[in-house]
C-alpha cells in the first residue's frame, strides 16, 4: 500500500455516466493523515441507492463514480493519532465520511444529520478530492467513521448491517420503539425491509409485512417470521387492518401513495419514511390529524448506533440473507436488485474478485 507519506493507487469499479455501467476504473487515495485509517475492502453491500447514484436518479451525480457504501474491510494502515484502530482489525465503513463537528446534529452525536455530512461517495472531501466508495480494492477513512465488526459476525453479513441494519435499528431506538408488545408494519420487503422484520422481531414485536401482491408471502412469514402479511392491493384486507399499528416503517424506494398505510396506524402511531424518491408524496390531511398521526424521516444512523446495531445483532444471532457475489457480476446485480430479483441484499466478495488485475481505464 505504500508509506504514510504517499498517495496510493487502487482500483474500483466506476461509473462513468448516466447509464450506471461499471467498469474497472484506477485512481489515487490522498496520504495517510493522522487520524486515518487505510482499509482493504473485503466486502460491500449493494444497496438502492447505488442505482439512485450511478444513474443520475437525483440530478446531482459526478463522474467517474466508484459506489458502495456497505464496506467491509481490514485495516492495513493507521495514521499516527489513531487510537481505536491497528493493523490487522476487521472494521465497517457506512454511508458517510466527514462532517463539521461543530454543529448542533455533530455535537449530538448524530452526525449523519450534519448539513456539512460527507457521502461516501459521489461528493468531495474539504481539500476537493473526490470521494469513492467501496467497489473498490481500498479506501481511506477518518477514524470517527470506522467502527470495528465485532467477533462472532462474519465480515460478508456485517456489510449490510452499515446500512439497512442500522437505517431501521435508529428509528425504533429514536422514536421509543424498541419496547416488546408493540405491533410494527414493515412496508417493502428488500434489503432494508428484511432486516427491519429480523430486527423488529427480535425486540419482541409483533410484525406484520405490508407487500402490493402475495408473492413474498411465505418468504416473509416462513423464512424471516413475520407474524401476518398484508396485501395492500387487497381492499378487504387492508379494511380489516386499520388502526391496528404502532408504526410502520416504509422502505419503498418509488413513489406510492400514503394513504393506505396511514390509515393502518393507530391512535400516535408514526409512518417512518426510509425510501429515497425524488418526486413529492401527498396525502389529505384528516389522515393524520384524525389520529393524532405523525408521518415522519430518518436517516440511516449515527456512528454510536452502528456499534450498537453490530453489537446487537451478535447479541441476537441476527444475519442478513445475502447472496454473495463477484465483482465481474455487478452490473448484473445492479440489473436485478432494480428488478427487486434478490433476497435480499447482494454482498461483492472485492477482496476476492482480483480487481487489481482487471485492466482500468
């Protein structure tokens, strides 16, 4: 990898326009500063947003783009100032890497709501360098943004923990509900949806899958356990259902209407957003206001819950449902999970896929 006094070539797989291809893609990473750490990418996640990303979705991609933002790796390298991190640790990187410190959300330790929040990728450090992310052979990280994979988690499941895991184990510890009895909905069964039906049950809620068809049906209640499963194209059903919820945490990532899943709620009960859409959402407001309803937002997570969530998914024996896959099929993943043609989250196996010996441009 080099010295601390020298800037690193590594190659990842980028996009290079608005179609999303990816393609083997070399650049340099900056110095090792001294609070950095160098990680040799393991694994990372494919998530939605990788799609938003890559294909302009949101208006506002730069090229070339490495995505991914579920990184698994092993640290090579630590900046003099380290104190958390030393060679050889199995460490996690999730959807950012800077902020301001200094703002109310930094000061609160809830970074990820910093105005001034570095992506992973698709943004640009303070100094202008680009970021990229983790379809790469490396990455270089502030240490305020690695957090350590604890022991009994295998690196490939730890990866979409960075992300989906930790986007649903937020809300519910945010919002007050992680105490058992309450009755959940979780809307969407991907990969954030299928880790909030693990993570919901193991607080000892009562879960129910809200899906448009029937399809999902005995995946959502005999392979993750849901406890009901709900067609919302089904009138009758959904009738029967109302005010039946605490809180139902929306993944889905296109646009939809609110008012069937509102009325799902019961008295207080919170519609918790986590789809990224980029057109506007309605509703007509007796919906809320009826029921004393909140329709609200959240956001991945903070670093300190990340721990929390590894840590609590050791705890609980909890696993994402992964399908593993090389490097030289990520296009074909991306091409799939758009299809919502996987269960439920693709994992690259980087550090298996010999990128460095993939001819880049």
């Amino acid at each position: 990898m080099g010295s601390l006094a020298t800037e690193k070539t590594v190659t990842g797989w980028a996009a290079r326009d608005a179609t999303g291809h990816l393609s083997p893609y070399n650049y340099t990473i900056r110095k090792t500063g001294p609070e950095d750490v160098v990680v040799k990418v393991l694994y990372c996640g494919i998530c939605h947003t990788d799609i938003h990303q890559a294909k302009n979705h949101l208006g506002a991609s730069k090229y070339p783009m490495v995505p991914g933002h579920e990184v698994v790796g092993e640290v090579v390298e630590v900046g003099p100032e380290v104190t958390k991190y030393r060679a050889g640790d199995v460490v996690g990187v999730g959807v950012i890497v800077g902020c301001c410190r200094e703002c109310h959300p930094c000061k609160a330790n809830v970074e990820q709501y910093c105005n001034k929040r570095i992506w992973s990728y698709n943004d640009v450090y303070t100094d202008g360098r680009p970021t990229q992310g983790g379809f790469a052979s490396a990455i270089i990280v502030d240490q305020k943004f690695v957090v350590k994979i604890p022991a009994g988690l295998a690196p490939e499941q730890a990866a979409p923990l960075l992300c989906a895991g930790v986007t649903v184990y937020s809300p519910l510890k945010h919002f007050g509900l992680m105490s058992p009895g309450l009755r959940g909905g979780i809307l969407g069964l991907g990969g954030v949806g299928h880790m909030g039906v693990k993570v919901a049950k193991s607080m000892g809620h009562h879960v129910t899958v809200i899906s448009s068809s029937g399809k999902k049906r005995a995946e959502a209640m005999d392979d993750l356990g849901a406890d009901a499963y709900l067609v919302s194209s089904d009138a009758a059903e959904m009738a029967a259902a109302a005010d039946s919820l605490d809180y139902i945490i929306d993944t889905v990532p296109v646009h939809h209407p609110l008012e069937p899943y509102l009325a799902l709620l019961k008295l207080d009960g919170k519609l918790i957003l986590m789809g990224v859409i980029n057109q506007p959402l309605s509703f007509i407001s007796p919906m809320v206001m009826l029921g004393r309803k909140s329709i609200t937002g959240s956001f991945i997570g903070s670093m300190a819950e990340t721990e929390e969530v590894l840590q609590f998914c050791v705890d609980k024996g909890l696993t994402s449902q992964i399908e593993v896959v090389k490097m030289d099929y990520v296009n074909q993943a991306l091409e799939r999970l758009e299809r919502n043609d996987v269960r439920y989250r693709f994992v690259v196996d980087v550090a298996g896929s010999n990128i460095d010996d993939a001819p880049a441009a």
